[in-house]
C-alpha cells in the first residue's frame, strides 16, 4: 500500500500563539558578523595568488605585511578556494582559516581581520606549505 500524504490544511494547527516577548536585542559580536563578509577578502586573494589581479590592487584593505606575503606567495597555477571558517575572536578582530586546492597540492591558509574606523583589513595572512 502506498503511503499516504497528509494536506497541508491538516498539519496545520488552527490557533497560533505569538510569542508575547520581543526578540533579544543583538549583540556586538552578532552585528560585527553581520557586516564582515569572508568572500571580499578571499575572492580578490585568490585572484591576486592566479596572477590575474596584482597584489597591489588589495592595499586598500590589506595591511603591508600580509600584503608582502601575498606578493611572496603569488604564483601562476590555477588555484581555487576549498573550505574555510570564520572565528570572530572579539567584535573587532576575526580569523580566517581554510584550503587551497592547486593543481598537484592543497595548501592551508590563515588571516587576521581587524575592523579599523568602521572597514574591515586584513592584517596578517599566511599562506602554509
């Protein structure tokens, strides 16, 4: 016997309660998390480490010391973004960590971003072995 399906008018219950208290209040961490967005450093990074963007096109929001290292560790393969995650270490620094997928390896990297005046930049990046 086949099994039956259930219309969406039963499932429903006919009284619905609306909860009577307003929503917590966001906090600093949650707001910070909402305005940093991973992908606009990482995008523009792996762009810079294919070779089809110059590093110096990222000064604007990398620091000179992960921008050197970035310049160091630019080569010409096809590399493309693997996994990563986010740690948001207060709510004004987060760190980033993931993968590079290369032709012949996977490589790990890891970054530093620090909210300064309100924009989020990239102070520290490493790009492992």
């Amino acid at each position: 016997m086949p099994p039956q399906l259930r219309t969406l008018s039963s499932t429903r219950s006919t009284t619905q309660h609306l909860p009577t208290e307003p929503p917590p209040p966001f906090s600093a961490l949650t707001a910070a998390d909402a305005t940093l967005d991973p992908r606009r450093f990482l995008f523009p990074l792996i762009e810079a480490l294919n070779g089809r963007r110059p590093p110096r096109q990222l000064a604007a929001s990398f620091a000179p010391d992960a921008l050197t290292s970035l310049t160091g560790a630019t080569t010409r393969t096809h590399a493309r973004l693997g996994r990563y995650r986010l740690c948001h270490v207060s709510a004004d620094a987060a760190e980033l960590a993931g993968t590079l997928h290369m032709p012949t390896k996977v490589r790990a990297f890891a970054a530093r971003v620090e909210r300064r005046n309100s924009r989020w930049h990239c102070t520290e990046f490493h790009l492992l072995p």
